[in-house]
C-alpha cells in the first residue's frame, strides 16, 4: 500500500517543513490586506515612483508584514496549539522548530526594513521598522494576553501599510494617509470582535482575554456598535474636507450604511452559540469588503479625477 | 534525534521529499534576490 508522504510522521529533531509551511508562516492572508492599503496609499500619493521601486517598496512591505506574522506565530505557538482555529500551524503541528521561525521572522524583519532603506526611503524602512515592532513588542508579546483591550490598540500595527506606502513616494506623511491609518484602527475591533464572538470558545480555552470572553456577548455588541459609528463617520472624513473626490464619498456612504445595517444586526443578536451567529459572521466578511471596496475606491476617485 | 540510518523508508522518502521541495523554493527565492538587486542597482543607477 502507497503511504502519503505528508502523513508520515517525522522522527524527532528532523524537519518535514516544506515550503508551505514556511508560507503558512507569513500569514499570507493578512498579508493580502496590508499590500492592498500600502498599495492604494502609493497610488494615491502625489509625486512619482519609478514602477520597479514601486514594487520593491510592496514587496518589502509584504515580507515585513509576513516577518512580523511568522514571529507572531513563533511567541504564540502555545495558545495556537490550544485553538481549534490555529493548531494545524507549522508550529503547534511540530513541523517548524521554534528556532527555525524566529530565526526565520528576524531575518525576513531585517532583510525587508534594509532594502526598503536602500532601495525606495528611509522615512518608509523607519515606519515599516516600526509597524513590524509594534505588532510583536507591543500587540503579541504585551497587550494580547495582558488586555481585552488588546484589538484596539494592536491595531494600529495593521494601519501602518498606507503611511508607508505614502512614505514611499513622497519621502513625508500628510493628512490623507493618516485618514487611512484612523479608518483601519478604527475597523480593526468590529472586524475581530465579530470574529472574536463566534470563536469565543476557542479564545476562552487559550486563555486570551477577548472582549467576548472578559466582558461577555452583550458587551461586545455595543463595543462592535459604537467603533463602526465611529469608522462610518471617520470614513468620509476624507472627503468632507476634500481630500478625496465624490466617487468616494458616494462610496464610502453606500459602504457606510451597509456596514451599519450589519453592525445593528450583531447589536441586535443574543445568540450565545456560535451556530445562531449568522449577523457576526456577516459583519466579519462584510468588513473584509468594506475596507477592500473604500480602499479601492480612494484610487479609483485619484485616478479619475486628477 | 533518531540515527537517519534506522528511519523506516517511508520517512526517508518523506524526508528526501520535503528537503528537495524545501531547497527549490529556496533556490527560487535567491534567484528572485538576485534579479531583484539587479534591478534595483539600475533603477538608482539611471536615477543618479
């Protein structure tokens, strides 16, 4: 009988990573957001970057972004071992030492923050620097198991890819990459405590301090209600103040109000399983949309209209 | 560790797999480098 190689368990001390695990490493999902913001920040920009410097500048944001995933995945191994969600990780699962992905994360950190420094600006290298550092200092290794509070400050981690886009280009940050920087701080809590509410089992058990799991579902709800208030309003500042055209702020309205139908129906809900939790697993995707839809939409209204 | 010499072939066929896979992809990646810093040197090349 054929024997699959992947189910073949290795014997101990020896590597059976493969280059997916390395991959998996970077947490390639959430590298997919963080490119797309720097992205539409270096589009949007005033000024010009020649392409290939362009590119070197996204990659290099999205090799610090997967850095700081892979050394997030390396202090966290413990909990991902614990969470139905995480256990298959490289780590958890034993395939990547632990070793290997700090060294792994270190070099990546490294090697991005240089070239970047090299190759496109120093002001850019510096704020990636410190968006890698905030999200393992500060966000993995202080707030996560210390805070229920932690989403809400560790996401300025993840709103830090549209100042170093911007950077990239224009060697300073003006006000409309801070907009940029404030519309996913302020989305990153509904987005995660939605996420957060349905796996709160699996939170409880690692012993995280998630809203849903200190505070409770009720709690939460209101939390979700009042940040995406806040983002909606937040969001078309832009182009009250005209920073942005209408294409727009047409957008971001329409966006704006699904986005709120969505966070009234998770206020709404009492469910306390997570099979009853269709509204919280809607607004989890939805805000996926939103940011990826205004996002787009700063570039498209840039385009068209100047 | 255990002595490669005792893994049973099924791991040793594992283990040879996952290395090649490992070392291509790594052969792809300071490949992709290289071309990378070329580029690099001649678009700040051209610039200055």
């Amino acid at each position: 009988m054929a024997v699959s190689i992947s189910t073949v368990a290795a014997p101990e001390g020896v590597s059976f990573a493969d280059w997916r695990d390395y991959y998996a490493l970077l947490k390639p999902r959430v590298m997919s957001l963080v490119v797309f913001s720097s992205a539409c920040a270096l589009w949007t920009a005033p000024g010009h970057l020649n392409g290939f410097l362009a590119f070197v500048a996204i990659l290099c944001v999205a090799v610090g972004a997967g850095a700081a995933g892979a050394l997030n995945q390396w202090y966290e191994a413990d909990i991902d071992a614990l969470m139905k969600r995480t256990a298959d990780r490289p780590l958890p699962a034993g395939r990547i030492s632990s070793g290997e992905a700090l060294a792994f994360g270190v070099a990546l950190a490294v090697g991005s923050v240089a070239v970047m420094g090299l190759a496109v600006g120093w002001l850019a290298a510096l704020i990636l620097a410190g968006s890698i550092l905030f999200y393992v200092v500060i966000y993995t290794v202080w707030l996560k198991r210390r805070t229920p509070q932690n989403i809400v400050v560790g996401g300025a981690a993840g709103a830090f890819p549209p100042l170093i886009g911007w950077a990239a280009v224009t060697g300073d940050v003006s006000a409309l990459p801070w907009f940029m920087f404030a519309i996913i701080f302020l989305w990153t809590p509904p987005h995660f405590w939605s996420l957060a509410l349905f796996m709160e089992a699996d939170y409880s058990k690692a012993g995280v301090p998630m809203l849903p799991v200190t505070d409770g579902a009720a709690a939460t709800r209101r939390q979700i209600l009042l940040y995406s208030l806040v983002l909606v309003v937040v969001s078309i500042v832009p182009w009250a103040l005209g920073l942005a055209g209408w294409i727009y702020g047409t957008t971001t309205a329409v966006l704006g109000g699904l986005f709120m139908v969505h966070a009234v129906g998770v206020y709404r809900n009492r469910a306390t399983v997570a099979a009853d939790m269709g509204p919280e697993k809607r607004l989890f995707k939805f805000s996926l949309l939103y940011l990826f839809m205004l996002f787009a939409a700063l570039v498209v209204d840039h385009l068209a209209l100047t | 560790m255990i002595d490669p010499r005792n893994w049973t072939p099924a791991q040793t066929a594992a283990f040879m797999a996952k290395r090649r896979s490992r070392n291509l992809a790594l052969g792809l990646v300071l490949g992709a480098l290289v071309l990378l810093f070329f580029g690099i040197t001649i678009v700040r090349m051209v610039k200055l």
